[in-house]
C-alpha cells in the first residue's frame, strides 16, 4: 500500500526504509541489500539510497514509498490518494512515473483518487463511488462518452459538462428558457429534464440558426486551448470550447448550436435515458 502522507521512517535513511519489511520478516541482509538495489534501479533511487526522508523532494519521498511496496513483491498495489500533497507539476510527472512503473511490473492496481484527470489518465477501467456506493464502472473512454446519470457526467471531464433544462413535449425535446424562446432540440418519445453537452460538441451559430442564444461574458485563454462562457439567462453559464486564436468580443450576443449525434439526455432521477 502507497499512502497520501509517504509513511516513511524520519530516522532511518533511503535504503533502510525501502528494506525495513524484509528486515523485519527475518531475510538476510544480503538477500535484502540486493532487492533493495534492485528496487532503486527500477525508481532511479540509486543515488539517494543514503539519504534521510527529509533530505529528499516530495516527487522522491513518493517513489521510496512506492518502492517500500514494490520490494515485498505483491500480487497487487493499493495506492491511496498519493499525489495529493505534491504541486501541480509534480503531480504530472509522478503520473507519466506511476504509468510508467504500471506497464513495467504488470501488476495491477487499485488507485484511489478525487482528482478525475488522474482517474482519466491512469486507469484502464474506473469506478466511481458517490456516497459509499458505485455509480459506474467502465474504461474512461466509455464513463466520459456515456455516462450513466448526471453526476458521473459532471464529474468526469475537465471542463464539466454543460447541463441544460429541458421539458418533453409530445414526444420532443424541447428547451425553454426565461426568455420566452423554445427550441426542438431532439425527437424522443421520454420524459426529459436535462440534456447534456460537452463544451467541445457546441459550436457558435449565426443567431437566426441558434438552438440557444446568449451573452458572451468570458474567454479563458490557457495557451494550447480557450474556453468560451455564454449566460444563457436563468443562471445558465454555458461553457465552450473554441479555437485558441480566436479574438472575440466581451458582452456580445451569440448564438449556440449543439451537435445532435453527441447529446445526452437524463430523466428526473438523474439517470441517463437512451435515446
């Protein structure tokens, strides 16, 4: 087990802590010094075997807690929130590490995490819990493309998922907003209360062609991609995903079309409806 807080002896230095299982298992020291040899080459240690806890990084405390698991040889890792002291840049790299040491040893994994980019990036198959209780399981491909309620649909992705109100009526989808305006979104013979959109299925639209239309109140440029923000009235902040060399105008009216083929539609209890 690989826990959030290293568990690393204080007094004892990166050698000790990395065999100390094995020394108290009884092996001999020579058995030991050579797994524990082994271990820092696999986790690149091998220069700070003599080193005490806190004369080491966070990044590197982590991976001597990871290799005081690796050295007894599991048939599975648990890993418990490990990254969650660490800064955002070393969350990435100890990340591309932990994959990395993943496909190395073959052993399987059961990572626990709040951080849904972690989830994303690591898991071959994900659960997610709320309250206690498992919601969904699947690849992450098929818990962001499919997911089975609204909250695995707002919790898996960065940006969150756009959540639209909506009323069925004679068997369409329709969305009707404070301003009067109602828009035939879909055909579907259910009960609808809100349709799904992720912000890079919305693209802007000529005003008189829009399935919603809005103000544009913010643009988040962030370098390799921009996120546009349209009120929609009703507290409804929209989110979309643009080109990251557009320019546009603050405060401006635009127009929102959704791609139909990539909606999802969920019923009063929150559950996804099939279309």
């Amino acid at each position: 087990m690989v826990f959030q807080s290293y568990a690393l002896y204080p007094h004892m230095n990166v050698r000790e802590n990395i065999g100390f299982a094995l020394k108290t298992a009884g092996l001999e020291k020579k058995l030991i010094d050579e797994k524990v040899d082994e271990t820092a080459e696999i986790l690149e240690l091998n220069a700070l075997l003599d080193r005490l806890p806190k004369q080491l990084s966070g990044g590197q405390r982590q991976r001597v807690a990871i290799g005081r698991a690796i050295i007894r040889e599991p048939k599975g890792f648990l890993f418990d929130e490990p990254l969650s002291n660490l800064d955002a840049a070393l969350r990435v790299n100890m990340r591309l590490e932990i994959s990395h040491l993943h496909k190395k040893l073959g052993i399987t994994t059961i990572y626990v995490t709040h951080d849904q980019i972690e989830a994303m990036t690591l898991a071959d198959r994900i659960v997610v819990l709320n309250k206690g209780q498992i919601v969904q399981a699947g690849s992450p491909r098929v818990l962001y493309n499919k997911p089975n309620s609204v909250f695995v649909a707002e919790f898996i992705g960065s940006p969150k998922m756009n959540m639209i109100p909506c009323v069925s009526e004679d068997g369409n989808i329709i969305l009707q907003l404070g301003s009067g305006k109602k828009t035939n979104i879909k055909s579907l013979g259910k009960q609808t209360s809100k349709m799904g959109a992720r912000a890079e299925t919305i693209i802007f639209a000529e005003i008189d062609k829009a399935d919603l239309i809005g103000k544009l109140v913010l643009c988040e440029y962030l370098g390799s991609e921009q996120f546009a923000y349209v009120d929609c009235g009703d507290a409804l902040l929209i989110t979309v995903r643009i080109d990251p060399t557009a320019e546009m105008e603050i405060g401006s009216e635009v127009g929102l079309s959704f791609n139909q083929s990539s909606l999802h539609f969920f019923a009063d209890n929150g559950f996804r409806i099939e279309p």
